[in-house]
C-alpha cells in the first residue's frame, strides 16, 4: 500500500471532511515554514513550532454566530474562561458541578486542542463557604479540591494556573483569605498537591501587570528560584497581559527570558489589547503592531509555549464591565469579523500571508488500516536539507493514547517534535501521544508534527491504539 498525500485543513478530519479528501485529486497547499495562516488558523501557524495559540472559551456562546466555527479553527489550545474556576466547579462544599467543564473539555478533545486548566487557587470566584473556614479545614479543603479537580481530568489537561493573582503590584503578598489564614506556604502546599493529583500536568503560576520586569514580577521571579531551590514542583509562570494599546512593554520579551533562564516554562495566558471605545483605523493599526509585540516577546523566548487571547469576540469580553469606555481588545470585532490584530499575531510569529504553491496529489486507496487509529502523514513543509511534517491520528472508536510508528529510510532525523514523544531520531520511530491529546473520541482527531533533516522520504506510517 503506498503513501498518500491528501488536502488536510487544519481540524477538517474532525468534520469528516478528510474523508471527502481521500476520494478525489486534491490541491495541497505549501506555505513557508510556520506561515500557513489562511489554511491552518493562529493554533496552526503556532504548532508549526511546536506552540499553541489558545483561547478562553464559555460554552453558552459556542452557538451564537460564527463563535464555535472560529473556535474549532483558529486555536490549537483552550482555557475555560470560568468553568474551571471554584465557583463554578464546587459552589457547595462536597458538591461538584461538571457540566460546563466536561463540554469544554469534549469539544476540545473532539477537535484535538491543548486545554489549559484555570484555575485552582484564587481569591476571586470562590464561594464563600470557603471563605469562611477555620485555617485547618481551609488548608484541606484546598487539597481537597485541586485533588478532586485535577484526579477528574488527569491526564488530559496540559497546564493548570495552580494559583492565580497571589501578589500585589508592590510585590507583597495579597492579603487574600488564603494567605492571612494559611500564610506564605499556601502556595507552596498547592503545588505539591496538584504534583500528587496529576503528575504529568505542568503546574503554573498565574498573574497579571507582570508583563514587564518590575516589583511584582520581580517577587515573582524570587518565588520561582526559591521553589526550584526548595524542590517544591513548579513547571510554568503565565503572564496574563491584559495590555493597553500603545503600552506593550519594551522589556516583554527579556521578563520572559529570565523566567525561562530559571528552568520554567513561560507563556502568555489571557493576552487582550483594550483601548479607548469606539475603535477606529488609527487604534486598530496600533492594536495591529501591539499584537505583534507581543507575539513576537513569546516567539523569541524558546521556553514559551504559546499565547492564549482572552476570548474570540469583543461582543463577549470582560473589559467594558471592568473598565467602562474600554474594549474592543480582541482579535474579532462584534460582528465576528477579522481585526487587524489578527495579521499583527501572524507577523508576531514570524508568519507572512503565505506564499503558496499547489501541486497535485495522487489519490490511492488511502492510509494504511490501523489497529484502533489511523495514520496520515504528510509533508506540510521542504527546504534544502529539511523538512517538516504533519501526522494526523484518528480515532476508529474511544481511545486513550496511541502509536504510530514508521521507518525512515533516507537518513532523515527527527530534530524538533511537537504534540508526541518519539523513540528516536532516525530509522524506526515509534511516536507516541502525549499527556492531553491521547484521549480521542470515536472519529476524532488530533495532530503531530516534527521539523527533520535531510530529503523527506514518503513513509508508511501505522497507528495503534493503546
Ligand atoms: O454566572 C453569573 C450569572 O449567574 C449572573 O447572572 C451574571 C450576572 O452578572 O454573572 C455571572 O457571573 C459572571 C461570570 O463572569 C460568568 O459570566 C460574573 O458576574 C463576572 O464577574 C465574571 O467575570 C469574569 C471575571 O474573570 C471574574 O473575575 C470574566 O468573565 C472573566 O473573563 C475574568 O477572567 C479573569 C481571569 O479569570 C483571571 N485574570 C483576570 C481575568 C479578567 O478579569
């Protein structure tokens, strides 16, 4: 059986219409490296090197407008915007209420996006049952929670905020009901408990006005290098950048770097731009070139693993509650259509409008038959002496990781993997899923991909089920 290469639009097997590709000549579509925008969406420009670009997401809108198609293709990872949070999960004590979460959670596994979990820890959105504790049964409550929280999702949530907004902008403390009950070691007590509950989450802390070095980043930044010097397991920092236009800040991408430069993980959590409403040619230009920078600070860090933008459309956004005569922070207006920022975002990545190619594709009788899954490969990418390359896995029926595995024959060699963990580098390859993206649901599908070096062979790739 040989290879085929087939028109693969980001997330279109998810719709069934891979299917569609495989029974017809098909136009494949090659851009420069990482730029293919119009075909693949921000998650698809993003995943090009192994990032994501995320959003936060209310399943009561996924109806409404172009809100769910945009979802599904623009962004390779979601955060609940507040389904996760206390308030929504246990608003009584001892009683979980899943549903919102578990929708998000199922559409997003549908559609083969990361999911960011925030968040488990905060002062805000949090009943006041809990609240009202005595300091023991608040510290065991708060285990508690992270437990139950994190045991439900395990292993199919990729980062969770652990805490959320513990400083204030002078780099004190917050005095929140958690830390004038449970002291400083609050923090370091939910880390250890969302380590224990799901080890392969990488577990973050979450704040906001730390985009820039300054007090509060700085505690930050103390908070972290004691943690890593204490062996309390911390993976991540997110820097919530609720900017203004005009304010990005010039040290953005040097605050990230000496997170990174402490052995974390970093990235951009709740990214919007707001400005003075309404908006107009001159604010959206300079939100354009704000969206860039702040895209481009991520993107020149190697420890940063993605953005995500708080929302799709400014009709669904925070700010104008918050900050009366603000808004318009977004990267879809009201009216669901395209704001400049989002070409900023692309340009922030390194991406350009593609420069396209199109050859025609053979059309054969299709993928090899998996065990549980299929395997498509294809080249999404060549340059003299590389490559890179796209394996799509589907589910035949509900699974819970997989396999696949083929055999370079030409001296290829994996030099950069994303969304699997490989065997190798070169000659029989087994790559496998990782912690969020192993559970598919009948005919959904997730993606992974590498850059290679060397003349890209066409191999037979085969997928198993675990
Ligand atoms: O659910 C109730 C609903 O029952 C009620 O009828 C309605 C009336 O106002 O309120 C609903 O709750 C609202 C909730 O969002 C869900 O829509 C709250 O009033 C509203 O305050 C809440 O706002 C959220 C805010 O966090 C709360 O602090 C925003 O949607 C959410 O975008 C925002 O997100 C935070 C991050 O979690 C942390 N970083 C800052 C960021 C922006 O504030």
């Amino acid at each position: 059986m040989s290879f085929r290469k087939f028109v693969d639009k980001r997330w279109a097997a998810a719709t069934g219409a891979a299917s569609v590709a495989a029974t017809a000549a098909a136009l494949l579509t090659l851009a420069a490296p990482g730029t293919s925008a119009a075909a693949a969406g921000l998650g698809g420009v993003a995943e090009s090197s192994g990032r994501y670009v995320g959003t936060a997401v209310d399943p009561n809108r996924y109806t409404d407008g172009s809100y769910g198609t945009i979802l599904d293709t623009e962004f390779n990872s979601v955060t609940a915007e507040n389904a996760m949070k206390w308030d929504a999960l246990q608003p009584s004590r001892g009683q979980y209420n899943w549903a919102q979460a578990d929708r998000i959670m199922q559409r997003a596994e549908a559609t083969g996006q990361m999911v960011r979990g925030h968040t488990l820890v905060w002062h805000s959105q949090t009943p006041s049952w809990v609240q009202n504790l005595s300091a023991t049964e608040l510290r065991q409550v708060m285990v508690d929670h992270i437990t139950t929280v994190m045991t439900r999702y395990k292993g199919r949530i990729a980062h969770w905020d652990v805490v959320n907004e513990a400083f204030n902008d002078d780099g004190s403390r917050r005095q929140s009901f958690w830390q004038q009950k449970l002291g400083d070691s609050y923090i370091a007590d939910a880390f250890r408990a969302a380590r224990a509950a799901d080890p392969s989450a990488k577990l973050y802390i979450n704040d906001y006005s730390t985009d820039a070095i300054n007090a509060k980043s700085t505690a930050i930044y103390n908070l972290v290098r004691q943690f890593k010097q204490q062996g309390v397991p911390i993976d991540g920092v997110g820097f919530q950048a609720h900017l203004i236009i005009n304010q990005v800040p010039g040290d953005f991408r040097q605050n990230l770097q000496r997170f990174a430069d402490l052995g974390v993980d970093v990235a951009i959590t709740e990214l919007d731009i707001r400005m003075q409403t309404p908006s107009d040619a001159q604010k959206l230009a300079t939100q354009k070139a704000d969206y860039q920078k702040s895209f481009a600070a991520c993107w020149a860090v190697t420890r940063c693993k993605g953005v995500t933008i708080w929302g799709i459309t400014d009709k669904f956004s925070w700010i104008p509650d918050v900050f009366p005569g603000q808004g318009a922070a977004l990267v879809w207006n009201e009216s669901y259509q395209k704001k400049p920022a989002y070409d900023g975002a692309v340009a922030g990545m390194g991406g350009t409008t593609p420069t396209t190619t199109t050859t025609t594709t053979t059309t054969d009788d299709g993928p090899p038959p998996g065990d549980g899954c299929t395997a498509t490969y294809r080249i999404v990418n060549q340059w003299g002496g590389g490559f890179q390359a796209e394996v799509r896995v589907t589910a035949d029926g509900p699974i819970s990781g997989w396999a696949v595995s083929w055999t370079f024959t030409g001296g290829e060699r994996i030099s950069q993997i994303w969304n699997a963990t490989a065997s190798g580098t070169s000659g029989a390859i087994t790559a496998r899923n990782v912690s969020y993206n192993g559970n598919l649901g009948a005919g959904a599908s997730t993606t992974f991909g590498f850059v290679g070096s060397g003349a890209p062979g066409t191999p037979t790739a085969t997928c198993s089920a675990a």
